[in-house]
C-alpha cells in the first residue's frame, strides 16, 4: 500500500511514517518545504505540498491509496507554543484544510482520505460535547496548561470535522485521546467512535505512538469510513 502523510515532521505525523514504513509500506512524507526536512526516513520520498493549495494536494496524489493529514498551523513537535499561538490566530485554518483536500480528492475519488484532529468534539457523555461548552472546555485547558484562548482552536478542530461530514468522499476523521505525547508503543489501547475512551482512572489518554498503530491500523482495514473514530487506553 502506498501511503501519504501530510505534517510528517509532526509529533504524530513522524509516528505514522515510522509505523508504516516499519510495516512494509512505501510512504511519501509530505512537508510545506521538503528541502528543510533533515531527519528523513530511509526509503521515504518526501515531496513538498501546500495543504490549504487544492491544486497543489491535487498534484501529489497520484499512485497514493491513502493520505493521512496530520496538519497543523505548525509543527508541535518543534515549536510546541508557535503551534499554539497559530491555533489561535486563525482556527478557522483547519476547515480550510480540510476543504481543500476534499476538493484534491473530485480528481482522486478512490483515495481515502484520514485527517488526525482533535478531542474536543468528541462526547464526554451521550449528546455532550466539550467543544460546545465554554465551562467544560476552559475547565480541560487548564488542566492540560493551555491557554483558554486555545478554545477557539478546539472549535476549529471540530468545524473541520463538520466540513468532512458533508462530503461523500472516502474520508475518515481520527480524534485522539484528551491527552496524547510521545511515549511507548504497547498496541494496546481500545478503539471507539464518537465518545472518549476512559481508563479504569476515567482519563482519556493515550501516545503518539499507539496513536500511529490505530491511524496504521485503519489504512490497511478500513473501518470508519466516512466516520470518525478515537483510540485511548
């Protein structure tokens, strides 16, 4: 399987790379300017691309079976705080991704399309979202040290969601757990759809690393397709 991976210098993105390619797949690493990338994967081409570029998505998806988008308004993995301070600026940037990318699709409408976002659109309980609530959402931020302006994001996170949802392309939306940073990679953890995945704790949480394994996992057996899904422990 050839797949592609947008934000492959990401905290998420370079684990899907490594699972990947550590599966047997030929992968193409996609970065806004290739050429600046110096930790490389042997055996990965990487191309540049620009994801809010239609045309420019367009170009690169030929031979691709899936593309996975890791996007961020930069790269977390390098410039946590930048990243956030992005976010903020403009949240509406994560529904313009993903517009963009359905549109590359109307060329490519067999490859599937997997966009890593976020946890605040997921239920906390049946019909609750964090994302819709201030006192809820600022309550998670500041567990998790991150500015309440961070909130504006989250929402933008899910309106992404939203724009997927209105498409019939073959797309699938990951939401990963609450709380998620580079650990172990067990391949343990527990799959769902639309509500978070609780520890015995009641925390949502999982790494990047078995992040990649479910997002790895879904590529090669599709199973929510035209759907959301989230992984946690």
């Amino acid at each position: 399987m050839h797949i592609g991976v947008i934000g492959a210098t990401g905290t998420i993105g370079g684990r899907v790379v490594t699972e990947a390619v550590g599966r047997g797949h030929r992968v193409t690493a996609f970065s806004r300017d290739a050429a600046r990338v110096t930790q490389r994967h042997d055996g990965v081409e990487w191309r540049s691309v620009d994801v809010l570029d239609a045309d420019s998505v367009a170009r690169v998806l030929p031979g691709i079976d899936v593309l996975v988008s890791a996007f961020q308004p930069g790269n977390a993995a390098a410039d946590f705080e930048e990243t956030v301070r992005r976010s903020i600026a403009d949240p509406t940037v994560y529904a313009a991704a993903a517009r963009a990318l359905l549109k590359a699709l109307e060329s490519r409408p067999r490859t599937r399309l997997i966009v890593i976002g976020g946890a605040g659109s997921l239920e906390i309980a049946p019909g609750v979202v964090r994302a819709d609530s201030d006192e809820l959402l600022h309550e998670t931020l500041d567990g998790l040290g991150l500015p309440r302006a961070y909130a504006a994001a989250v929402r933008g996170h899910r309106d992404a969601l939203n724009v997927l949802r209105l498409s019939n392309r073959l797309w699938t939306y990951f939401s990963p757990a609450e709380e998620i940073a580079p650990g172990e990679r067990t391949g343990r953890f527990r799959v769902g759809g639309d509500q978070a995945v609780r520890d015995a704790e009641g925390r949502s949480r999982i790494s990047a690393e078995d992040a990649a394994v479910a997002l790895v996992d879904e590529a090669e057996l599709p199973r929510f397709v035209q759907r959301r899904f989230t992984a946690g422990y």
